[in-house]
C-alpha cells in the first residue's frame, strides 16, 4: 500500500482542501458539533477513521478509485457517514481511508407527477424535504427518525422510514455505481442512454443487478432514483396502546394482519416503557430525580424502579403508532375498521386525530403537527439530541434481527432478548418496525460509555440466541461485521462462498469498502482468520 503516493495523487484530483490527512476534520457536522470522522460511539476494537478524500463529481470517483488500485489503497465508502448506532463513518479495517461522498449532494431531478426523485449521495432527508416545500410540490417522502442521514447511504443501508414508503430498499429504482476498476454502470432501464423510466420501472431487462450493491462493497453508488408517495387529502394517526408486557403477541398480530390486507399502509412502529420513560425523564426533572443515578445508563434499571415510574404516569407496557394516508371518505372507514378489529385486544385503547386538507388540495406534511415518530414525512434532528459522543453522554448500539409477523415469535424473542440484555447489566430498548410479513426487531441498547466493554459480550450472546431461533440481524455494527456473516450457514456457507468469489473478480485489490458486511477477498479473509474476537 503505498498511501503517501494515493494521497498526493487525491489532492490533485479533488484539491488538497478536500483531502484530511487526519480524520479530525472535513466530515459534514455531527453529534456535539463534531466534524470528526469515525464511530461517536467506538466499542473495544479499534475501528479508526484513515485519511477522508471527499470528490464531487462521479468523474472524481471514478479517477479517486483508478488511483486506489494503482497505490493499493482500500476506501471505506460513505454518503453522509450518520450510520450511527452501526458505526458512524468508521471503516471495518482500523485506518482505512473514508471516501467521503457528502460534497456531491445534488437533487438530480424530482418528479411530482410520478413521486420520484433522482438524488446524489450527499443529498439529505432534510435537504430532499426541504427542497419539497420550497417547490410547493404535492409530495410526502419516507425520512428515518433522524432527518441528517443521506437517501442514498441509509436505503442503501435498506434503512426504514415511516411513511407508506418505510422500506427505503423497496422504493429505490434506478442506480448509477462506479465499479471497482473505475467503470461507470447504470442498472435497471438505465442501462439505455437517455431512459425515460429508469427511476419509474425497477426491473430492467436482464438480471437484476441493483441488490448488489445493498450492504455491499461492490461498487460506489453516484445516483439513485427513490420513489415516494403523493400528498394525501387526509392524514389520520393512530396511536394504540396495551397495559402488558405479554399483551405484545396480540397487538402486533392485528396489526400485521391489518397491513396483509392493506387497511393499513405504514409500518406500525412499536416501542414500550423504556422509550417512555426516558422521554418523561428529559421533560419532568421529577422523574429524572427518581431515576437518580441510573438514568445514566451505566447500569440496568431495576424492574421496581421502572414500575414505579409507570405507575405514577400511568404508562402503558407497549404503544404502537400507525398512519392512514388517503381521501377523507375512506378515512372514516378505514378507522372503524382498525377500532374494530382492536376491541378484539383485550385492554387495546386507540386514540387517533385527522388532518384534512382544504378541499380541492392536498396536505402538505408541515401542515400535521409532529407525530413522535415522522409518519407525515417531516424529518428532524431531535431524536438525535439525547445523544453525545462524550464521556459522560449517552451512547447507543443496536442488535436488529428480523422475526415472522404473527406476534408470538416476537413476543418470544422479546423476552429472551431481554433477559440476556440485563444479564450483562445493560438495558433492553424496544424499537420494533412491523411490517406486514416480517418485523425488524431493534434492541436500542442505549448505554453510558463506562459500560462499553460490556457490549461485544451482549451483541455475541443476542446473535447466539438468534441463531438458536434461526433469525439473523437486517444491519449491524462495524465490529459485528464478521460475526453476523459467519451465521449464513445454509449449505456450509454457500452465500459467504459467492460473495469472496464475486469479491475476489470484481474487485481483486480490495480496494472497496474492505469487510463491509464481512465481505472479504479470499487472501484478506485468511489474514483475517484469528483476529475475530469471537
Ligand atoms: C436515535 C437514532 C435514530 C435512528 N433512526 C433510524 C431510523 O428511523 N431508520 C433508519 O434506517 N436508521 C436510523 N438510525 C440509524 C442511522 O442514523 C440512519 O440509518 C442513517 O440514515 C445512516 O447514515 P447515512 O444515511 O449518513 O448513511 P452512511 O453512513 O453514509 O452510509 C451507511 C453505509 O452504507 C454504505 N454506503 C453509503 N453510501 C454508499 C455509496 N454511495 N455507495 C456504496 N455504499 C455506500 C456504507 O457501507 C456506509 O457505511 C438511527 C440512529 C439513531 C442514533
């Protein structure tokens, strides 16, 4: 690797202002104003940030990656780097270079017509919203809860919204990637000059290539198409909330069942007590008090204390929000339908308000007041604020395995989960995406950095266990990487066999993204071989 020859070679091709030598400087703002690369929340094994180069042209990538291979150096690829809770901008391999695509941020197109828009990786949620309402368009995009991530990087992520277009993955159409060897490849109907339907119709002619470039190191994604909804007349959310814990397995059973049969549109987003409680402890210094020393998160939270606070706020065990997106008559059925069905969940309270817009309009999403989860589109940063990268904040990691849809398994999980999470003396979060066939089941291990240690102990006994039960994670930490891919076991590891060998032809130097998903070339994974920590 001859990194010193790459970095003057970079410099020439994006100028030595966009160049770090050092990772301190030149990422896009973060958390506590940091524009520092690497993980705000680092765990025990050194993930360190290299040297950023930051292009703003796909022609610069493709001349950035030229260079990469002829010097050997590998690059660890990301849009805007706010993967936090996974590793922020910090690369699998400790000091790998970050090829930081945040300068190329803009908005190719935006169809109103059809609900789509072409972006460049840059682009943020906040910046494709904003840009929106500028334009008085009639559009509702799908945003994550924290709105500074970008498009590209988090579907690419197959990160989720809130929206009828939650499942970012699915709703992306249409990609341009630099290759490893430098080539520019368009997929789906891109492939012909000029497509009038590249971002309108995913399927191309041919194989289809774009699930290549999902969690994977195969390439530099420079464009996307994304697909949205169009502004609905009335919005109606719903809110509905159980009194136990077991009372789980019915209440996500309906609403799965609801989503089959399309009745409802947007992934029900599920939490319990703990979200609760530590929204009550930020607003009420009384609550916060009676937390005393463990609303740090260093340790886990006794069971008495938490039913305590519950009971004097009255908290319910699980509160699941949900939207209906559509014309005003068929609100109104729409919602006798979802009570109805709920009277069937013992102890089920729905509460629910509609938002019409003026007739013969459509709603904008600044026009719904803000749901605690951004259902109408409206991304922010306030989910983010909670957090810090400093010694004394509060640090998060997540475990997100993906379970079946009836309830019961989740329900199952949840407790096991639990139990192990405690056991190592941290504390279970719920974050549940539900959707209609499966649930992307988040434990928001939020912690305070004193307890780190403990977190490599805590992600290997959940993986364990899930294996056990046969599920694996949708997305993980850096650090987990390795771990997670070694539990695609179905016929000996074919999977992990076809993606070294794909690795090993398309990318012979490594120089993508080394890692990324415990992808490896064949001569990196030997090397590799031991240094796992488990
Ligand atoms: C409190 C909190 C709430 C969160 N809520 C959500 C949520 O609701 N939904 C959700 O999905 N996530 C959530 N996250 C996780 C995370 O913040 C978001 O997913 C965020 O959007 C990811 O960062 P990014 O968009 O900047 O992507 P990046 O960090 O830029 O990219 C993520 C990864 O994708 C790959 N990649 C990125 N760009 C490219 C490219 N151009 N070509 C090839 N590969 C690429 C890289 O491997 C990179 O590491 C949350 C995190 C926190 C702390």
């Amino acid at each position: 690797m001859q990194l010193e020859k790459f970095l003057t070679a970079a410099e020439a091709i994006v100028g030595s202002e966009n160049v770090s030598r050092e990772p301190t400087s030149g990422a896009p703002e973060g958390l506590d104003g940091s524009v520092a690369y690497g993980d705000p929340f680092p765990l025990s094994r050194p993930h360190r940030p290299g040297p950023a180069v930051r292009p703003d042209t796909v022609e610069q990538v493709r001349e950035l990656v030229r260079a990469a291979n002829r010097f050997e150096v590998p690059m660890w690829t990301v849009s805007r780097g706010k993967n936090l809770g996974y590793g922020g901008s910090a690369p699998v391999v400790d000091r790998n270079v970050i090829l930081d695509l945040h300068r190329m941020n803009k908005i190719i197109e935006i169809n109103e017509e059809y609900a789509y828009a072409i972006v460049e990786p840059g682009v943020t949620f906040i910046q494709l919203y904003e840009e929106i309402k500028k334009r008085k368009l009639n559009l509702w995009i799908s945003v994550p809860a924290i709105g500074w991530g970008s498009v590209v990087g988090n579907t690419l992520e197959r990160g989720i919204g809130y929206t009828q277009d939650a499942a970012h993955y699915k709703h992306q159409c249409g990609m341009e990637v630099v290759l490893p060897d430098g080539d520019l490849l368009r997929t789906g109907m891109g492939v012909v000059e000029d497509s009038k339907v590249w971002p309108l119709y995913s399927g191309g002619f041919g194989p289809g290539l774009d699930g290549l470039f999902f969690q994977s190191n195969y390439g530099i994604v420079t464009k996307m198409g994304i697909q949205f909804s169009p502004a609905p007349e009335a919005y109606t959310r719903i809110l509905v909330e159980v009194p136990e814990e077991q009372d789980l397995a019915p209440l996500v059973g309906t609403m799965t069942d609801l989503m089959r049969r399309r009745i409802v549109a947007n992934p029900p987003q599920l939490y319990g007590r703990m979200t609760l409680i530590i929204g009550a402890a930020r607003r009420d210094p009384e609550i916060a008090k009676i937390l005393g020393e463990h609303g740090n998160f260093a340790r886990h939270i006794p069971h008495d204390l938490i039913s305590k606070v519950s009971s004097i706020l009255g908290l319910p065990a699980w509160c699941a929000g949900f939207a209906l997106y559509g014309p005003p008559e068929a609100q109104a059925g729409l919602l006798e339908a979802v009570k109805r069905r709920f009277k069937q969940v013992k102890g089920a309270k729905v509460t629910h308000e509609t938002f019409n817009a003026v007739p013969g309009e459509y709603l904008r999403s600044e026009d719904v007041t803000q749901d605690f989860l951004p259902q109408s589109g409206v991304p922010s940063i306030d989910h983010v604020l909670a957090f810090s990268s400093k010694e004394d904040g509060l640090w998060h990691n997540c475990y997100s395995p993906v379970l079946p849809p009836s309830g019961r398994e989740l329900y199952e999980w949840y407790v096991r989960a639990k139990k192990i999470t405690e056991d190592h003396d941290l504390n279970f979060l719920a974050d549940f995406h539900v959707f209609d066939r499966y649930i992307i089941s988040i434990n928001l291990i939020m912690f305070h950095p004193s307890a780190k240690a403990r977190l490599h102990d805590v992600q290997h006994a959940l993986m364990e266990d899930s294996k056990k039960l046969g599920y694996l994670e949708y997305r993980t930490h850096i650090s987990f990487m390795d771990a997670t891919a070694a539990h695609q076991t179905f016929n000996n590891g074919a999977f992990g066999r076809f993606t070294t060998m794909l690795k090993d032809t398309i990318d012979p130097n490594g120089i993508l993204s080394p890692g990324k998903q415990g992808i490896w070339n064949s001569t990196a994974k030997l090397e590799r071989l031991g240094l796992e920590e488990k």
